[in-house]
C-alpha cells in the first residue's frame, strides 16, 4: 500500500499549513488507498537517518508506492494524478497546461508570498525588505485574480491538482490581509476548500496531529 509520510505532531503555528495536507488532499480526492506514517516533529524525527534516506532534506511529504519514492508536494501530486488518470486531463494539452499551473503555484505565488510571512515572522515587518515582499506578492495576488475574474478553476473547466497546490499556497503563511482586495481570488479559494475531500482531509489531520 501507498505510504505518505505526514505529521504525527507538529507546532501548534504550523497546523492546518503543512505541506502533506496537499498530498491527504488529492488521495482523498482520487479515493487511493494508502497508510500514513506519522512524523514527530518536535522530537526531530524528520532528522533521523531512515527518514533522510527517504527525503535527504528532511522536509515533509514524502510517499513511498511500492518502492517508488517521491518527495516535494508538487511532484508527488503530478506523480499521483498520473498513476491514478485523476485530476489532470487525458489530452497533452490540457496536461501542459496544469503543469502550468502547478509550476506557477510553487514558484510565482509561493516564492513572495512565503518569503513575506517568513521575514515577518522574523521581525521584518515594517522594513525596506518586508515592504518589497509585499509589494511583489500584491502584484503577482493581482494578477492572478484577474486570471480568476471569469474562471472556476485555475488550469482547465475541471478541478485539477494545479487547484489543491494554488489553493494550499494561497491559504498558507499569507494572512487574510493580503487576499482581502482580491475578490476573485478569495471566491476561488471558497469554492475548492468547500469541497468534500478537503474537509474530511483538514478534520482527519486535525484529529492526528492535535490528539497527541
């Protein structure tokens, strides 16, 4: 069986943020069967040495099919969607096109908005830095609602793996502030958190990571 390696326990801060969400997501999304190995944060266990053979970064997700092993979110979700012929389209074009997607998630929303939050967190607020972070992830925020003003979905008609990635980096390390003027982007990220699969996901590991 499928094995996601996930957080068992992880920093209070950090729930409900964490990057194996993505993957719990889309399994629940494709109705694969799989097993989650719990990582405990606090006590290091992603710096053990049988994890670091799985992932030499010691960063969750990692999955291991088989034998198979893939780690980094995007990668997994992409390998996932492949194996199990849900969530990206048949036709290479419509497949171009959430690798597209995906790609920009992790790269042109994700670097400035993540950047942001981390040197915030930092007691960057307030400085020259923190205030060109800013400025970067607005206008790449405003672009993408223009993108969204007459879309459901982000890659095609169809909900993708590109939206579990673009809806996780938007909810991740942002703050509410930052989405408050993009209508269109706050509307599209209702529409994917409404669905069932994310709920039964977000509860589950809520109950994994809160209850020990």
């Amino acid at each position: 069986m499928l094995k996601i390696y996930g957080f068992a326990r992880v920093n209070k801060g950090a729930r409900g943020y964490t990057r194996d969400l993505r993957v719990l997501w889309a399994l629940e999304e494709m109705a694969l069967p799989y097993e989650v190995v719990g990582i405990d944060h606090p006590n290091k266990e992603l710096d053990s040495p049988s994890y670091r053979a799985l992932n030499p970064f010691g960063q969750i997700p990692a999955i291991d099919d088989d034998g198979v092993v893939v780690t980094e979110s995007g990668a997994i979700l992409l390998y996932l969607a492949r194996k199990s012929g849900k969530l990206l389209p048949r036709d290479l074009a419509g497949e171009a096109q959430v690798l597209r997607w995906s790609i920009a998630a992790l790269n042109t929303i994700e670097v400035p908005v993540l950047s942001l939050w981390f040197v915030n967190l930092n007691g960057g607020k307030g400085t020259k830095p923190s205030e060109a972070l800013h400025d970067w992830a607005d206008m790449r925020l405003k672009q993408l609602d223009g993108w969204l003003a007459d879309r459901q979905f982000i890659a095609t008609d169809d909900f993708t793996v590109a939206d579990i990635l673009m809806t996780h980096v938007l909810g991740a390390g942002t703050g509410q502030e930052l989405l408050k003027p993009h209508a269109n982007i706050r509307a599209y990220r209702a529409r994917c958190t409404e669905r069932p699969a994310w709920k039964k996901t977000l509860e589950a590991y809520l109950a994994r990571v809160e209850g020990t």
